[in-house]
C-alpha cells in the first residue's frame, strides 16, 4: 500500500504574520480542500509530496473569529467556517500534525461549543 494519489503539505499558522509555527503535515488527494481546526489569524504552506515546494504560499488571514478553517492550496484559498453536509469526508489537520477524515460536526446555534467525529486510517509499509 504506497501513498496512491495523496499528496503532502506542510502548514505554519501565526498570529502576527512574523513567528510562524508548525500545524503539521495535511495529507489530501489533488485538487481537495484541507479543514483545520485553527483560530489563529494567519495559516501558509507549502508542497512536500509528491514533489517538494521550497517557497511557502503568501499568509492567508483569518476572516473572522471562526474555530474551524478550510484552506484551497491550489487555489490559495481560506475560509472560516462550521463544517456542514457539504464538508463531510474532507481531510481535517488537527493542531499536533494528525490528519483525520470529517464524518460528523454540529455546533451550538450561538457557536458556544462544537463536536465532531473524525475517522483515522493507517498502514505499515512491508
């Protein structure tokens, strides 16, 4: 089991668009936008797999005070955002680097608390 069509991009968040820290590492087929759960003002990436970027994109500010992100690389896209149907199978990068698939969300009407199930999956390489 190889790595198929997935790619591999390498996300830094900020919040004053000067020190940047590390995110993790979204895994995402092409083309597919990434979820994060992040509320900081300033997200970039950039390219590992299948071919490496050495040139992070432009910082993509926040919108508004949203706890959720989905970020278009190809496009150099961000939104702030609550996950709805539309959303469900995304990849989501969780702070720390895991990479799960959204399989549910719901938040409170006055965005006071959220919950969601995320699906991992793994495999060895033999």
């Amino acid at each position: 089991m190889g790595l198929g069509n997935e790619e591999c991009w390498v996300v830094e968040t900020s919040r004053d668009g000067q020190k940047w820290r590390s995110l993790g590492r979204a895994w995402k087929s092409p083309g597919e936008p990434v979820l994060m759960h992040v509320s900081v003002r300033f997200v970039r990436y950039r390219q590992l797999a299948p071919a490496e970027t050495s040139e992070w994109s432009e910082p993509l500010e926040s919108e508004g005070d949203l706890p959720m992100t989905m970020v278009r690389m190809e496009d150099r896209a961000r939104q702030d955002l609550w996950p709805g149907d539309e959303h469900l199978g995304l990849p989501m990068l969780l702070p720390g680097g895991e990479t799960g698939r959204l399989q549910a969300f719901e938040h409170a009407p006055d965005g006071s608390s959220w919950r969601y199930t995320l699906e991992f999956r793994g495999a060895r390489e033999g």
